[in-house]
C-alpha cells in the first residue's frame, strides 16, 4: 500500500492581470498550472520533484501536504484523503520559519508542548539539537544564527515532533555552496537513520541525484509528470565517479530543455 495516492492532481488561478495559458493551450483567464498529476509515495521513501521555474512543484507539493486545494483530482495519505493540514506532518519552507522572538531552544520545543513529561520534552529538545551540531546555541535567538544554523535549527524542530511525513521545499535557498552541501549531507544521514517518507521540491539536478531514492520530473505548465525514476544506487554517491547517473543527469537537464556540459 502506497503512503501517499497523488490522483489527478489538477489546479488552475484566474489571472487577474492579463490572459495566460489553460489547459488546452488556449490564451484564458484561467491559469492551468497542474494538469492531471498521478504520483505513488512509499512508506519512507524520499522522493525529490524537479522541473522548470513556475512548473508548480511547490503548488504541488503544499496540495499534498494539505495547504492548498486542488482544482481537481484527489490526494490521499494512509488512504484517508487530505482535507487540510495535519499535525502528523511537518513542512519546511523555502525560507527561514523560526520565529524570531523565539530561541533556538524555544523552536525546538514547539512541537512538543503536549508532552507532560517535561523530563520526556527535554531529553527530545536535547537530542535533536544534538543531531544537528547546535549544541551551545539553545539560548541564541535567530537573528544570532548563520543561514546554515537557522536551517538545522528548522530541521531538529521538524524531526523533534516525529512526522509521519516531512514535506520540503527547496530547503538549501539562500545557502552559500558549503553550508548547502553540509545540509545536503545531514539530511541524508538523517533520513538514512530515522526514515522518515520524505517530499521534497528542488531546482538542483545534482541534490536529487544525491539524495533522493525516486526522483520525479514535471514538465512545462500546466505540468504532468515526465519522469518517474527509481535510483538503485548505494550512498554516498559521486555523480561524476557513476556512469549511470551521469547519465540520467544529462537526461534530465535535456529534458528540461538544457544541453548540459559538465
């Protein structure tokens, strides 16, 4: 039984502003930006969405998770469909969502005010700050924090709740090159270790490559799935030392209308 049943998937904007394209290509008021999206998500299974700038992946992506409605088509999670948010699952958005009155500390733990226990919420707290190396910063607030520490931050408040699916998009934005990758690298080593069923929207080729155990490819808007690809391949993973995914990398950027040159 899959996780998550996407069926359909179909979300269309009036244009207030001028004329774009619908479904049928036609210039209309109504924007088609996802036509007919059909997806299976195993359990534990991380699975990275790729595809051109205004392709919907994020609109996709919040459809799934609840936050947005679909114009038609259905999303069902542990086969009960999706209606809304739930508490069970945690998004992270593209930019910073810590609350900035709030310390590190004080993040963490705003998940877990349900816990009675408080011995229970501050061993948690402790343990997922731990996990992402903030161990000495709990009393910093956010503005006190590098980029890279404020998304590790996000990540042990998303893990220290225990989702049943943590939803992704595009968490490495506005990182410099060897914050993203150290992320990248924490990422992966905690979805190894917890295997968590993991969605995740990115515009880096090479992030999915690396992290993903499927990836998917939407085309231009209004999109459908091109690509549904399964890597069978052992982490860590080098693109440029693995013939296959070298391959499948240049495969993609042309189908994204790139000839891609290394």
């Amino acid at each position: 039984m899959s996780k998550i049943k996407i069926r359909g998937i179909c979300r269309d904007y009036v244009e207030r502003r001028g004329k774009g394209r619908d479904a049928s290509g036609e210039l209309s008021n109504k924007v088609s930006v996802l036509s007919g999206v059909d997806l299976d998500i195993e359990e534990g299974e991380m699975v990275c969405i790729l595809g051109p700038s205004g392709a919907g992946k994020s609109t996709l992506l919040r459809i799934v998770a609840g936050h947005d409605k679909a114009s038609a088509g259905s999303i069902l999670i542990n086969d009960v469909e999706v209606d809304g948010p739930s508490q069970d699952n945690i998004f992270v958005y593209q930019q910073n969502g810590l609350l900035p009155w709030y310390s590190v500390w004080e993040n963490v733990e705003l998940g877990l005010r349900l816990i009675e226990d408080e011995a229970e919420k501050n061993n948690r707290i402790h343990e997922y700050i731990d996990i992402v190396e903030l161990t000495g910063f709990e009393s910093h607030y956010p503005h006190q924090l590098s980029g890279g520490m404020q998304r590790r931050a996000e990540l042990a408040r998303a893990l220290a709740v225990n989702p049943d699916i943590l939803f992704m998009d595009e968490p490495f934005t506005g990182l410099d090159y060897l914050t993203h990758l150290k992320i990248r690298e924490e990422v992966i080593n905690m979805h190894s270790f917890y295997q968590k069923t993991t969605l995740m929207v990115t515009h880096f080729i090479d992030d999915a490559l690396i992290m993903a155990d499927r990836i998917v490819v939407l085309g231009e808007r209004p999109a459908k799935v091109m690509m549904v690809e399964k890597l069978d391949y052992p982490r860590p993973r080098n693109i440029d030392k693995d013939p296959g995914l070298s391959d499948l990398r240049d495969r993609i950027f042309l189908m994204l209308g790139v000839s891609y040159v290394a």
